[in-house]
C-alpha cells in the first residue's frame, strides 16, 4: 500500500522511486494500491482507478479511460489542478 508516498518528494526524486515501482510491479508482479491526491501520479502507476470524494466512490474503471472522458464533474475538477507543462 502506497498512501501518498511521493507526494512530499522533490520531481525528480519522485520520477526515480515511482519507474523503481513500475520495474519491481514488471519484474515480480507486483500489485500496489496507490493512493494519491495527484491523478497523473495514479495514471503513471495503476491500469485501473477509483476516484473517492469524502469516502464515497464516484467512479472507478481504465484509468487511461476515466483521465480523458471523466465521468463525473469532481474527476474532471482533479484532472484540470494538474499543472501543465
């Protein structure tokens, strides 16, 4: 279980542990529940997502497909706080 544990590291330090996470997932098939305020973090790391808004899910599925036609105005409102560029 991952409960925000790269949130508070520096970009760069972040991109070296989340690829370290993404090689151990590959290498001995891992499977890690990764909780994150930050939904291009849970896009970079999970195949499928759940979106919870005060402990309520409002939605969950392919996270390729929840990142670009959200369901719900609260995805889209997470979506759009990621900075670009």
């Amino acid at each position: 279980i991952c409960d925000e544990s790269v949130s508070a590291l520096d970009v760069s330090i972040q991109a070296q542990v989340l690829n370290l996470l993404n090689e151990l997932k590959h290498e001995f098939g891992f499977t890690y529940i990764f909780i994150s305020h930050d939904l291009s973090v849970v896009k970079f790391m999970s195949d499928r997502m759940i979106v919870m808004k005060e402990g309520k899910i409002q939605e969950y599925g392919d996270s390729d497909e929840i990142y670009s036609n959200p369901a719900t105005d609260y995805t889209r409102k997470l979506i759009d706080a990621i900075p670009k560029g």
